[in-house]
C-alpha cells in the first residue's frame, strides 16, 4: 500500500487521508521526511522505505546502535507490564497470552511465570533464541489460525508502528481471540510534546526511523482498532 494512499478507516472508500510536513527526518534515510495526517495527526514518511525492511532477516538488528544495549535481565518495562498484565487479569479472565513480534522472548519469558504464554516473531535469528530457551515461539499468525488456537488476551509492545498493513494483522488477531479477549497495544505517541511542541532532534531522530512506517496518535490508535 503506497504510504501516500494511506486510507483511514473513517473514510469512505472513494476519501484518501490528507497530509502535511511536519519538522524532522527518517534517521536512516535522512533525505526523507515525514508528514502528518490532517485527520488523526498519525505520521508516515514522505516517501515509502519499504526497500530498507526485512525482518525476517534481521533488519531491525540495528536499531540499538547508539539507542542502548541488549540484557539478559527482564527491563523496567517488561515488568512494568507484566505487573499491569496481572493486575488486568485479578478483574479479566487470563490464562493464555500470546505476545506478538517478542522479539527474543523477554515478554514472553516473564508472561510464563503466571499464565501460558506464546510468541509471535518473524525474525529467525530472534526466534531461534526464543526457541533455544524452551519458548513457544512462531513465525506466524497463519500458524495458530490454521490450528485454531484462541488466547484470552494478544499484546502488542511497540510492534504496530512497524507494520506497513496493520488492518490485515489486526483481523487475524481477532480470529485469535477468546469472546471479550483483550487486546493490549503499547506504541510511540506521534503527538509526544518532544516531537511536537519542542521538537527535539535527538528525540525526532530517535523515533523516525525506516522501520517506523506509522506513528499513531490516540485518535489515530482509536480509529485503526474501531
């Protein structure tokens, strides 16, 4: 789908979303820019950079130079969110969780210490590390369609922003699903005050990036998953 025929789910099928430049650059293609939808304020490039995406062999491997370093102990953020994930479940019925695009198991390792946890990743070298370490790890979705597996909630962890056709995904999810499943997505805001009001360039850089062909705002967020 060319980026610049990004079709909003609040229009009709004969509306094309509207778009203007917003101040900053894809950090890894620098001469490319990044625009802002008039309707939900998401951002996309200026151009489509699909030609710099694979993940399933590993492009996305380079995303930590000069951003931070990989640990083998669980993250601030990884327990934050299995402790929020267990507080969900004291008032939701949880006890399968499927964790997509895990990356090397880090959410799907802490999930197990309290529900059947199972992962998503199309990235081989990632997988086999999930895998190597007794993981239930997939390369994809169709898999556990195909077997007719159902989860109780589906999380998301900065992986959406990623997705170049998030709708189709977003419908296999919801075959994955148990009735009143839930659906937990965590993703960078595109209306972040340090992209926005400051327009902070180390943050600016930071974010806008090959493989973040879409930037959701709230309103965004709340219209892809209507």
């Amino acid at each position: 789908m060319p980026m610049d025929h990004f079709e909003c789910p609040k229009r009709s099928d004969n509306e094309k979303c509207e778009f203007r430049a917003r101040s900053g650059s894809v950090r890894d293609a620098n001469t490319v820019g990044v625009k802002e939808c008039q309707e939900c304020s998401m951002v996309i490039h200026s151009e489509p950079l699909q030609k710099l995406v694979n993940y399933e062999s590993g492009s996305m491997g380079n995303w930590s130079n000069g951003y931070g370093d990989r640990t083998n102990k669980p993250s601030n953020d990884t327990v934050r969110r299995f402790d929020a994930i267990v507080d969900l479940a004291k008032t939701h019925s949880i006890s399968r969780i499927l964790d997509v695009g895990c990356g090397e198991g880090q959410m799907v390792k802490k999930f197990t210490d309290a529900f059947h946890a199972e992962g998503v990743e199309p990235e081989d070298h990632a997988r086999e590390i999930c895998i190597k370490s007794g993981l239930r790890v997939h390369n994809d979705l169709q898999i556990l369609e195909d077997a007719g597996e159902l989860f109780d909630a589906i999380s998301m962890f900065h992986v959406v922003e990623h997705i170049y056709k998030p709708f189709n995904i977003l419908r296999q999810l919801k075959k994955l699903l148990r009735p009143n499943g839930i659906l937990l997505i965590e993703t960078p805001n595109s209306m972040d005050a340090l992209l926005t009001i400051y327009e902070c360039s180390p943050f600016q850089n930071f974010t806008y990036w090959s493989h973040h062909p879409m930037l959701y705002s709230p309103t965004a967020l709340e219209y892809l998953v209507s």
